[in-house]
C-alpha cells in the first residue's frame, strides 16, 4: 500500500519533476496514437478541442467584424450565413460539448476514483478516433457544401436548401457517436471502479457533475442521431417527414432536435459546475458547504432540463397547453441552479480566498450562470418569450451561459490542473491579467447584445439599421478584447508547458483526491489500491503547515 | 460435466433461468403474436384495436426482457437502465403528443396538399406549405385551440 | 480481441479466459461491467428507435384514414412469419447463452448459427415485401404514387414505414454479425463458466432487435 492518500503533501521547496509519468512513458507518435492510458486520451482531445475552441473563435470574430458597420463590410451575405453555420456547429459539437468531461473527465474521473482507468479504454480511444472523423467530415461537408442554415437546421429549409448538408448531418450523427462513447464509459466506470472508501457520497463533486452528465449524453444523443438521419434522407430524397407540403410536421424536427439541444445545454455547463465545486473549496480552503446539495441538484438538473425543451418552440406553433407546461418545468431548472449557486457562495463565505486566476474565473462563472440563468427565466416566460425570439438577446443569454459559463469552467479547470497535468506551475500575474481581460471583454461583447436584442435587432442578420452600430462597435471591441485574452493566455501556457516552475505533488494544498498522486500522474495512477480514508473536499483537519499555502503558485 | 466446477455452480446459482423455462416462454410469446393478430380482426375501433395491440406487445417486451434477456436475475442497475431508458421514450411520446393532440389546427399539418394551389391565387409572404390550410380544415380538435387562437 | 493462440485448454474442454484487464479487480468485476456497459448501450437504442415511435404516433394522428388503409395493404402474413422467426431466433440465442455460460461451446455454435440464418430468413422476406412495395409505387415522399390509398397522408406512412423498417434491417445486420462473430469465438471453445460475456452481450443486442419488432409489427401491419 502506498500513502499517497493520506498525506496531502505540501509543495517542498525545490520540487522535483517525477523521472517517470505518463507523458514519457513512450515517446513515440504511435506510442500516443494508439495509446489506450486515459491522460494520453485526455491530452489527444484537450488538442482537438483547443483546435476547434480556435476554429469557432476565428468564426466568431468574421462575424464581430462584419457586424462592426450597418452595410457589407468584410464579407457578402451568404459568406456571413456560412460564418455563423460554421460558428456555432464547430463551437457546440467540437469543443463545448467534449470540452470538459472528455478532457478533464477523462483524466481526472478515474483518479478521483481511485482507479487505473476508465471501464473500456479501448471504447474510450475509439471515441476520440470517432470525434476526429465525424468533425473532419463535418468540417468538409461545411466548406465544400457550404451550408448556411444555422447549427439548428430547421425544417423546412435545412431540407431544401441546395447547399449540401447531408455530410454534415452525418458529422454530427457521428460526433453523437463519441459522445454516447464517452459517456457510457464514465457511468460504467463510476459503477464499477471506485476504490475502497470512495462510496457514492464520497465521491468529488466533479464526479457527481461527470456522472449527471453522462447520463443526459447517453439518452439524449440517439434521439439527435435519429433526426439527423432523418434531415439527411429528407434531403437527399425528399421524404418529406418534415415538410408540411407533403403532410409532414416541421414543428416534430423541433421537438426532436431540442429533445437533445436543451439536454446538451446541461451536457456543457453541468461539468462547468462540476469543476466550479472542485476549485472553489481550493482556493477558499474550507469544505464545501451543502454537498449532498450540490450533487443532487446535478441530478436534478440532468432529469429536469430534459424536459424543458419545449421553450424554444413557444413562437413555432406549439400548443399553449405545451408551452405553459414548459414554462413551468424550465423555471424548475432555476431553482436547482440556484442550489448551486448559494452552496458555493455559502463555500466562500469566510474563507481563506487566494486571489488566483482559477478564483477570477469562479468569480466570471457566478457572475455569467446568474445573470445568464436570470435571463434565461425571463425567456422562458412565454409572453416575454414573445417579444425576444429570435433576438439577440437570445444570442446573448446563451453565450452568457454557453460560452461565459462554460468556458469560465473550463478555464477554470486549465489553470486549476494545469499543474497536476504537466506538472508545472504558470505565471500566476499574467494568469490573473488574462483572467481579467477575459471577463472584462465577455461583458463587453454580450452585454450590448442583451440591450440590442431587446430594442429589436433579430439574430443572423447581415446588416442592420443605423440606429444599432453603436452598441454593435461595443460588442466587437469586446470581442477583441476577448480574443486578446485568449491570445495572452496560449502564450504563457505553451511556454509554461517547457519552462514553467515544477510544481510537485501539491501546490494548491487541496484537498482533492487527484492532488495525491505526484505531477504529473505515473501511468498507472497508483502503485496500489488506493483506500480513501476522508471525503475529498474537507479542510477541517488539514495540517498547519498546509493551511499557510495560500498563494499556492 | 460442466456444472461440476464451483464455477459453474456459483454461474448457475446465478441465473436459474434453465432452458425448459426459455422454451416456455416461447411457447408464451408465440402464442401471445397470435393474440395480438386475433384481436385485429375483432370488429372494435380502431382506438381500442391499438390499445390491445400496445398491451399484448408490452407483455411481450416485458416476457423477453426478464426471462431471455435475464433481466429477472439480472443485477438491479440493469433493471434501471432499461426502465429509465423507457420512461424517457414515454415522457417525450407524452410532451409530443401532448402538442399534437391540443394544437391550434391552422400550425399543424393535416391537411395534405392534394390539389395543388395556383401560387398566383396565395395570398403574397405566406409560405407555399400554408397554401391548402384554409380549404381542407373542418372543426377545432380540442377546447385549448381555442385559447391558442387568442394569442 | 484477445487471440485465443496463446491461451491454455483447460480439463474441461474450453479455453482459459483472457487475462484480466489491469485496472479491474475480480474477473466478475469485469464480467458485470461488460454487461452494464452493454445495456446502457441498449438504453440508447431505446432512445433511437423513439424517435421513428414518436414519428408513427404523431402522423397516426393526423392522418387516421390512409393508416389503417395502408396497414391493410402490407402483408399480414408475411409479416407474421417475420414475427414468429424473429421470436425463435430470440429463443436459440437464450439457449446458446445458457450453453456457452455452461462450457457447451458447440452447442452454442449451432445455436448461434441457427439465429444467423433466420435472421438471414428474416431479411429475405422483407427484402420481398419491399419489391413488392416498389412495384406498388406504395414508397415514401415524393415517389409516393399508390393509387388504392385515398385518404390524405400516405406518402406519411411510407416513410414511417421504410425508415422505421430499414433502421430495424440495418439493425439486424448489425445483430448478424455480432453473433457470427461469436459464433466463431464459440467454435474455437472460448467460452467458460467464468467468460462468456461476448455471447451474453451479443445476444442482448439480438434480443432488443426483437424487441423493436414486436412493437413494428403490430402498429405497422395490424392496426
């Protein structure tokens, strides 16, 4: 038996780098292609994402750019169609939905477990193998058919349009592939893998979050594989299942397709939350306040939003007994969120803060959930629904919960693990710049959005009246602002990836089962069974010496 | 003798379900697919003949789930799985149909487009899928279109 | 997977399980996984064909007429001995579980063998029934031109029909495979007492192909 659970090691001074970990065991390309060690499939997406996260962000700014004056300015309409298309399929398929539990869930759940991996490794590298084919084909279809419809391809134009978009919707068909791949892996592993001690309340927070999660990937994807089978057929050979001039139902493609989008909504920003729960106790250095809470409203959630979709078809045509039902069940989601949100507050409330960069982008993803959440009570008010639809403030409710939330998230857990994952510390001043700069420019970019979708600007358009470029010249600058941060932060982080500090076990002092392990991990994570004799967020028996480790870094 | 090593023994604890029982049930649900044939052509309506179809095929999917699929020995986890996995179908069936049954009838799509509406004769911003609503449409389904109307 | 070249016979006549993988503890462990693994598997193949469900209840509803029509020209018959085939290829992939769980491996091969070809069975009637589909003009959409259905909707139903079906074949190809390939494995004597989740899982798989058709044939062919 190896200790490694008990002693949370505080960072000895002059920490060494392990001579041995996953990152050198096999240096090999093949060696990581065919790789069936979770941290090595981690680290292959945590690639592929940060190629899409790059991708959907130069997107993002053609479109700021183009918006930044009422006429044309840097693209033709139908380019801009194509921009937005590619935008939002590249950010919600390639990056945010297997940005977190496929990167650090990968990594991180089987040692919170106290396990050597996940359940089916193989399945879990075929994943990654899938993603990169659906993406790619997803990517090909988009540029060489150029579909403009939208990341929803609504019936009835995805099916008329004469772009092609049949491989694309197989693309995302099998995309949905590794996503119920990865999923399916993460519940049988936290079934079947967890160490002696790790019962179901000792489990991490980020675990709990993983779990709900993937259980929303593995009944939710199908029915999206289904409809977009469906998409493909109708458009290739004119079914006409969709099509109201043939006797389909356009409103069934809606609720089909929301049947899963609203669920993916929680698939992106529950692990976000997850990993909100692990830092916050951290960089407070106090136990986490309500736990069983927090991890049942993860459930609650998961269970709840399947059953909010109906709120994105109050303008198309649902029945009013339908909407008032989904009204009312989409509220319910806010009061789980806010469960949430008062146990955290409730953590940080007389805690020892380390003002570090995690800790500012906790502070960006309270801030971005509540508002963003707020705003998305007040839409799912029917009659208020009414007037946004279709508005940019729907865009901006969104993306404060899409991208703020989520990416605040996944921020997070890049600096909170970077050093546990290369086993080196980062710049912590240009850690809290970038953090800064981050949170400044969301704001910039998405707050003028709320006030201009509220005066009546509607979602996709190519240009738009005289009256709106101000608030629109607001938004573009915040969205340089945010590129900028971005920028700054690829910068320190590649060089810290060489060059930064060596880390050791610890430097957090947290409390987490995964700080146990040295940095980076060994391949096999631990020598031994591990026996977990504490839950993972408790602060109230660490050692003196451990408490003075604020400043971790 | 397979069934003399504790193995086995300990496997076959397990799973009582033996291979007279599998013939059985067989035997159940073949008898079961000739109900479900019987009952069509039995003079009912169309609504009951559909209820008794989705009854007999119920006990049918619940026959082969415990006894060939094991599900009756099966490991409780198991059991949750397949049944979450049905409650959710039926939950989206539910919302769905519940759309469909109290929808306003001019958003829905009844009405097929048998005979082709002159696009001269359409009123001008109205999608070509509209064009046959107004001729074929005859009584409101339920008393929420009504509401639905108002808004 | 695991070549069987390497590993031992046993006494009794099978091969020896394949080692362990390194991060399980128990070879029950491991056995209990595969099987969870495989019914959320399921689960999602529940979730697919919900979809197509939901899709034959919704233009049900709006179109009540041409689908009791259209129900009355697929062929009962036909579609009964489908049922029947299906429900016995069910029972010998149970039984071939039950042998291979027992070391019986040869038993199991014949049985497994016997599934494949009424799958095989399977195929081939409804590969009948769609030409004569074909020749109808009885097809989905826009190739809908089947003068005896009257009432409104029914290029509806055939694309209910052809998709709900066609996902079902596709399904059942997959279901072909899975048990030859375990049928191979059971050929070679791999299966014991304490491995045999392979056969256990592919028969699964078989057994959710069933059970989709037993909830198709009676809404596509009776009601």
């Amino acid at each position: 038996m190896t200790a490694p659970i008990t002693t949370a090691g505080v960072p000895p001074a002059g920490a060494v780098f392990p001579k041995k970990s996953y990152l050198n065991d096999g240096t090999t390309i093949r060696s990581w292609l065919l790789t069936h060690d979770h941290k090595r499939i981690a680290l292959l997406y945590l690639v592929a994402v940060l190629i899409a996260l790059f991708l959907g962000g130069v997107f993002a700014m053609v479109i700021r750019l183009e918006l930044l004056t009422p006429g044309p300015t840097i693209v033709e309409a139908l380019t801009y169609n194509r921009m937005f298309t590619l935008h939002g399929l590249i950010m919600i398929f390639m990056f945010m939905i297997p940005a977190i539990p496929a990167v650090f869930g990968n990594f991180f759940l089987p040692i919170m477990l106290g396990a050597k991996d996940v359940a089916f490794p193989k399945w879990n590298l075929t994943s990654w193998y899938v993603y990169i084919a659906g993406s790619t084909l997803m990517l090909w279809g988009l540029i060489t058919g150029g579909a403009d419809t939208g990341w929803t391809f609504y019936t009835p134009y995805s099916t008329t349009t004469t772009t092609n978009i049949t491989p694309v919707m197989l693309g995302v068909f099998i995309i949905g592939f590794s996503s119920i791949l990865t999923g399916l892996n993460f519940i049988v592993t936290i079934h079947t893998l967890r160490a002696p001690g790790v019962t179901w309340f000792r489990m991490p927070l980020f675990v709990w979050a993983v779990y709900a999660t993937s259980i929303i990937q593995v009944l939710a994807t199908p029915v999206l594989g289904l409809t977009t089978l469906l998409v493909a057929a109708e458009h290739t050979f004119g079914f006409g299942f969709f099509d109201p001039a043939r006797g389909g139902d356009p409103i069934l493609f809606q609720h089909l397709f929301w049947f899963y989008s609203h669920p993916a909504v929680y698939i992106m920003v529950l692990p976000a939350m997850g990993v909100i729960s692990e830092v916050i106790c951290a960089v407070a250095r106090k136990n986490i306040f309500g736990y069983k809470m927090i991890a049942m409203s993860s459930l609650g959630i998961a269970f709840v939003g399947f059953f909010a979709w109906g709120h994105h078809l109050f303008t198309s045509g649902q029945s009013a007994f339908d909407a008032g039902a989904f009204a009312a069940i989409s509220m319910l989601v806010g009061v789980f969120t806010a469960i949430k949100v008062f146990n955290w507050v409730g953590t940080l409330y007389k805690g020892a803060i380390a003002f570090t960069a995690p800790f500012a982008y906790i502070c960006g993803f309270l801030f971005f959930l509540v508002f963003g959440g707020m705003t998305g009570v007040a839409l799912a008010t029917v009659s208020l629904d009414v007037h946004w639809q279709d508005t940019y403030f729907v865009v901006a409710h969104f993306h404060f919960i899409m991208v703020g939330a989520v990416i605040m998230g996944f921020l997070a857990a890049l600096h909170y693990w970077f050093p546990k994952m290369f086993g080196r510390k980062y710049p912590e001043n240009w850690g809290l710049l970038a953090a800064g700069l981050i949170v400044l420019g969301f704001n910039a970019t998405f707050i003028p959005q709320f006030l201009l979708g509220n005066a009546g600007m509607p979602r996709r358009y190519y240009e738009y009246p005289e009256r709106f470029a101000a608030l629109n010249v607001a938004s573009t600058a915040g969205a340089s602002l945010l590129a900028f941060g971005f920028i700054i932060i690829a910068i320190y982080l590649a060089i810290s990836l060489k060059y930064g500090e060596v880390a050791g076990r610890n430097p957090w002092g947290s409390r987490g089962y995964e700080w146990d392990v040295p940095s980076p991990p060994p391949t096999e994570n631990f020598d031994a069974v591990p026996v977990f004799t504490r839950g993972p967020h408790e602060y109230q028996d660490v050692p003196e010496e451990l408490a003075k480790v604020g400043h971790a870094i | 003798m397979a069934t003399t090593t504790p193995h086995a023994a300990a496997a076959h604890a397990k799973h009582e379900t033996g291979p007279s029982r599998l013939v059985l049930n067989w035997l159940v649900l073949c008898g079961l697919t000739f109900a479900t044939f019987g009952f069509s052509q039995l003079p009912i309506s169309p609504g009951m003949h559909l209820a008794a179809a989705l009854t007999i095929s119920t006990v049918k999917v619940v026959l082969v789930v415990l006894i060939f699929m094991h599900l009756w020995h099966g490991e409780g986890i198991n059991r949750i799985v397949f049944v979450t996995s049905f409650v959710f179908l039926l939950l989206l069936m539910f919302f769905v149909m519940a759309d469909v049954v109290t929808r306003f009838p001019l958003s829905n799509s009844r009405i097929p487009p048998m005979p082709q509406v002159d696009q001269k004769m359409m009123p001008s911003g109205m999608p070509p899928g509209m064009s046959n609503v107004p001729q074929g449409h005859s009584g409101g389904p339920g008393p929420s279109s009504g509401e639905a109307g108002k808004q | 997977m695991q070549s069987s070249a390497a590993r031992k016979m046993t006494p009794e006549g099978w091969l020896e399980p394949p080692p362990l993988p390194h991060h399980y503890d128990t070879i029950e462990n491991h056995q209990a996984a595969l099987r969870f693994g495989m019914w959320l598997f399921l689960g999602t193949e529940v979730l697919l064909f919900a979809g197509i469900f939901l899709g034959y209840f919704v233009f049900r509803h709006y179109f009540p007429e041409s689908f009791e029509q259209a129900a009355r020209h697929l062929s009962v018959v036909l579609g009964t001995a489908n049922t029947l085939l299906l429900l016995t290829s069910s029972l010998t992939v149970a039984l071939a579980h039950h042998n291979a769980e027992h070391g019986k491996n040869r038993n199991a091969f014949w049985l497994l063998m016997a599934s494949v070809s009424m799958g095989a069975g399977f195929l081939g009637i409804k590969a009948v029934e769609y030409t004569e589909k074909f020749h109808e003009g009885a097809l989905p959409g826009k190739f809908f031109s089947f003068s005896e259905i009257t009432a409104p909707g029914g290029p509806v139903f055939y694309v209910v029909y052809f998709f709900s079906t066609g996902l079902h074949a596709l399904h059942v190809v997959v279901g072909m495979s899975l048990l030859t390939w375990v049928a191979i494995r059971c050929w070679r004597k791999e299966f014991s007492p304490t491995y045999y989740a392979p056969v256990e899982n592919a028969g699964l798989y078989w057994h959710l192909v069933d059970l989709v058709w037993i909830f198709l044939y009676p809404l596509l062919y009776l009601v």
